[in-house]
C-alpha cells in the first residue's frame, strides 16, 4: 500500500546547531534523512515507520572530502559520486571508490550519501566491507560534542549500531597508512560485489579484502564482508589465523575454515543462505590464494 | 504537538520557471512535478530508485525524482524532460530517439533523454559500453536497448556537428 506523506513530518533547519537541538530535544523521535535513497523508497511503499524526520541536506558543512597528512575525511553527506571522482581518494582507497561505483546507477550515485550507507545500517550495503578493511572510523556529533568510534566498533546487531539517538554520524576518517594504501605499499587490495545483474542490483555476496606479506609471512589480513551475517561483517576469526602465518598453498584452506563461525547468511528474495555461504567462502579462498601467490595492487 | 503544518509554501524553479506550491515538504518530487506543477512527462515506473524512469535534473544533477523530498530542492534549478527543448527546437537527443525509433510505448523515455543528455555534455564521442553504463539505471520494459542506444550514438553525432557548426 502507498505510503501517505502527511503521516510524517519533515523539517529543514538552517543551520547545523538547530538540526542537533532538534535530535537532542526527544532523543530518538526525530532522525535524519539524507539523499533519501532509503528513507524514501519505504515512504513510497508504505513502510515507513518513523514519524518525524529532519531534513540534513542543506547543511554543506556536512559535504565533501578533506585530505589530511595521516588521514582523509569524509564527510557525511558526501555523495558516491563525489567519492568515485575524488582522486586520492580513489588512489588510495580504490575498494571506496569500487563500491561506489558499484552502488546502484548514476541517479542513485549522485543522491545517495556515504553516510546514509552506514546508519541505514543494511547488511548488504556496499561501501561498508571496504570501510571495515580500511579501519575506518566514524565521528559522531551531538549537542553534547564530538566523538569518535572505531567502525569495527559501530554496528552490534541488525540494524542497531552505537549511534546514541541525539548523534549524527558527520564523517568518516580513514587512515592513509603509506604502508597499506600508499603509492609505495606492497598491499594486495580486492573489492568484489557479487549481485544479479553488473548495475543496480543488491549485493548477494560483496568481499573487501587488503592484505599485506612480507619474507614470506601474512602481516596485515583484513576480510568484511557485506550481506553474509546480521551486521556488515569483519571476519575477525579468518583475520587472526593468517596474521603472522606462513603465505602459502595452505591459507587458502586455513581463511576459509575460519569462515564457518562468523559467515552465517540468510534465505531471502535476493539469494539462499546456501549460495552465499558458498560465494563467500570462493571470494576469500580466491583472496587468499593471489595474496599467497604475491599479487598485490589494486584487483576487482 | 508539533508546530509544523501539513503543508508549505514552497518557491521551486522548474524548467527556468518560477513556481510556487502549497505541499507536504515530504511529497516526493515526482508527485510536486506531475500534480502541482502539471508537467507530466517525468513518469513514475517503480518508486525505488531502480527503472529511471522519473529522472530529472537538479542543478544540472541527474537524480531519482521518486527519491527526492521536495524540501530538498527549494533554491535549486530542476530540469524536467519537457525542459529539454529549445522552444520549438528539440534537443538533438530528442530528434535522434525519434528518428531511430529509440521510443516504443515511451513510459522510460523521458528518463532515457535526461540520462542520455547527462551522459552527452560530458562526453560526446562515447563508446557503446560508456552509453550502456550511463543508461544502466533506466529501464525498458519493452526491452528497447538496441534502438535506444544506437540512439544516442546518434545523438552524439548530431551533438559533435551542432558543436562544430557553432563554433
């Protein structure tokens, strides 16, 4: 059934300071809308639950993409086409830049907001096994202040996360480790989204994946994935038995029987708990092996 | 209770002109476009961001209109598919759809020229593929694609000649 708009309030604050008094005042009874790529869609169908809405838009402090010495914020409203178009940004983080791209057509990339990507809170959006591989970590802002929270930390179950209901996620920051994302870094990147159709389509599997071996051994191991368990998933258990491990034919086998505890997908009208279990274990075996077999760059 | 009424009064230019609508700040722009503005070529195929078929511009931005709270748009410039058209003189994208049979039942083509335009301004010598991923979030029912992207290979054509003659 069509969903009916009076039934729902929406209010435009001019300024930053009125939208966080406006969350702070009856913390939880007003949230967000950005891009509207989610909230809408439910709107239309006649989903929507939550009653009053404030519109973040027109906040252009909010907006773009700041390149720091040890790090590069992005802020919140900032748009998967800006993320494709930026050029550090794709240099250095290019799982970013793929998962954007890869984020429904055109329309949607120029609409949709990385921000609204993460407190949507899906566990098959796209941008967030990149930004779990990353290490990224999200600030939050409130009345109260200014914190920040370890993405790894953020989401704690379907759909809940640790976003207090006065908090506004206003940034990610990513650490541009030279090491692991630099010009000079040996890293082995790889970005996947498994999905119906090359455009639009939702993840059925999505990996992000970086890895580093030196002499011979597995240094950094960092594997997420999306749309395989309740929560964008950090697969901790496979990360802790390749670090310090030797990179060779058995990795493969050792990341993938790690899987088995935490990649835990469901049946639903985009694929079967089966298939993704099975997909998600190919793309991390696949990972394993290049990365044992000294690949490194930047690979889809 | 909240203080805020059902509806606003909200100024919005659409297609260079100015407009004033008493709506629900929510509505979805498509709804504002098609029923309080009465321009109905911007159609409406599934209400989730997936046919295209509501595309329109804002400030020169392809976007979903069946995704866009009109709050959203107050001070911005939207371009709706009847905004195409120089007076008389249709859009050489316009012209190419029609002369290669780019439209069949016509309900996604209005999301196909806005597309097709966007993809032409910032690039008018485009690949197939390249025209293929620019039209990715449109769909055709009638299953259309090879007329409507030989169609803008045309109009690509027709935009690199109108460039040349204006120069």
């Amino acid at each position: 059934m069509r969903g009916i708009v009076s039934d729902h309030e929406l209010t435009s604050p001019s300024t930053l300071q009125e939208t966080l008094a406006l969350l702070s005042d009856d913390p939880g009874e007003v949230r967000p809308i950005a891009g509207g790529t989610d909230v809408m869609v439910e709107l239309a169908a006649g989903v929507l639950r939550h009653r009053r809405w404030v519109n973040i838009w027109q906040h252009d402090e909010l907006r773009g993409i700041g390149v720091g010495e040890d790090t590069i914020t992005v802020r919140a409203l900032t748009t998967y086409s800006e993320v494709r178009a930026h050029d550090v940004l794709s240099r250095e983080f290019p799982m970013l830049g793929q998962a954007a791209a890869e984020s429904g057509a055109w329309a949607i990339q120029n609409r949709g907001t990385i921000g609204g990507n993460i407190v949507n809170a899906s566990p098959a959006a796209d941008t967030p096994p990149a930004l779990l591989v990353y290490d990224a970590k999200l600030i939050l802002l409130s009345s109260r202040g200014e914190r920040v929270v370890p993405y790894r930390d953020f989401h704690t179950g379907y759909k809940q996360m640790q976003r207090e209901p006065d908090e506004l996620l206003s940034g990610v920051v990513l650490p541009r480790d030279p090491w692991l994302v630099g010009p000079d870094s040996r890293a082995l990147q790889r970005y996947r989204k498994v999905g119906t159709r090359k455009a639009q389509a939702i993840s059925k599997v999505c990996l992000a994946a970086l890895g580093v071996v030196e002499q011979g051994k597995v240094v950094v191991f960092r594997l997420a994935f999306g749309s395989v368990a309740a929560v964008p998933l950090a697969c901790t258990a496979a990360e802790a038995v390749a670090v310090g491990s030797a990179a060779d034919a058995t990795l493969a086998d050792r990341v993938a029987a790690a899987l088995t505890g935490q990649v835990l997908p469901l049946d639903d009208v985009r694929s079967t708990a089966r298939y993704r279990a099975r997909v998600a274990e190919n793309l991390a075996r696949e990972f394993a092996t290049d990365l044992a077999n000294g690949l490194t760059g930047f690979a889809r | 209770m909240s203080e805020s009424p059902a509806q606003s009064y909200l100024r919005l230019s659409v297609n260079g002109v100015a407009r004033e609508v008493s709506v629900h700040p929510m509505t979805r722009l498509i709804d504002v476009l098609r029923e309080d503005v009465a321009l109905t070529g911007t159609k409406e195929g599934c209400g989730e961001g997936e046919c295209g078929a509501c595309s329109v511009f804002i400030d020169g931005v392809v976007v979903n209109s069946c995704l866009v709270p009109v709050a959203q748009v107050v001070g911005t410039e939207n371009v709706t598919v009847e905004g195409l058209a120089d007076g008389d003189t249709l859009h050489p994208v316009q012209q190419a759809f029609i002369a290669a049979g780019g439209a069949q039942c016509g309900i996604c083509t209005p999301g196909m020229l806005i597309a097709a335009v966007a993809l032409l301004r910032d690039n008018d010598e485009p690949t197939e593929d390249e025209i293929r991923v620019a039209l990715a979030g449109n769909l055709c029912r009638c299953t259309g694609y090879g007329r409507i992207v030989q169609s803008v290979v045309d109009a690509a054509t027709l935009v690199r000649a109108t460039k040349g003659a204006g120069a």
